[in-house]
C-alpha cells in the first residue's frame, strides 16, 4: 500500500477483522494483487494514494459513507478522517438547505 505522506509502500494494518490484511494475501504467482472491490471508488482510493490531502473529494454524502468503508477496508486511517470531516460538512450543508427549503413553504 502507498501511504500519501511518504509515498512509501507498506503493508496495511490489521483490522478488527483481519480485512485489510486479507485483500494483501491476494497475490497471484507473478506477484500482482487483486483486489476485488468496486471499481469507481477504487479510483479514489488511488487518487488519494497519489495526491493525499489535495485529491479532489466527492460532495454526495453516498459516495462519501461508501468511500468511508473503502478507506477502513484498505486500512487508511488518514483518509478516513479527511473522508469523515468532508461528510460532516456535506451533511451540515444538505440541513441548512432542507430548513430554507422549509422555511420559504
């Protein structure tokens, strides 16, 4: 695994479930890994793993709850919190217009 910060490879911690160490035993006799997971959030995860912090994120709070189980599967605590913080504030702003939208009825 890439860790954004150092751009170094290292093997994901365990989970409680031995998740993310599971999707790293996937490796087929050349060496490659598979990872059996959806493919467009996948292409998150590697655009975190490329450019951390300053990946563009997702605003639909679907994606941002599906991407969250994505990050806690790969054992990217990092990401999890970044994941977390756009969430809540995509969250925050989907009330804010529900109350506007129920305050001009």
């Amino acid at each position: 695994m890439v860790a954004p910060e150092c751009g170094r490879h290292k093997r994901p911690p365990r989970d409680g479930d031995g998740s993310a160490e599971r999707w790293w035993q996937k490796v087929d006799s050349e060496g490659a890994i598979f990872i059996n997971r959806d493919g467009d959030l996948f292409a998150h995860v590697l655009q975190f793993m490329r450019d951390g912090k300053r990946a563009v994120l997702p605003e639909r709070i679907d994606i941002l709850k599906q991407l969250i189980r994505e990050s806690e599967f790969f054992g990217m605590e990092s990401w999890k919190g970044v994941l977390t913080e756009q969430l809540e504030t995509a969250e925050r702003n989907e009330n804010e217009t529900t109350m506007k939208i129920a305050q001009n009825s």
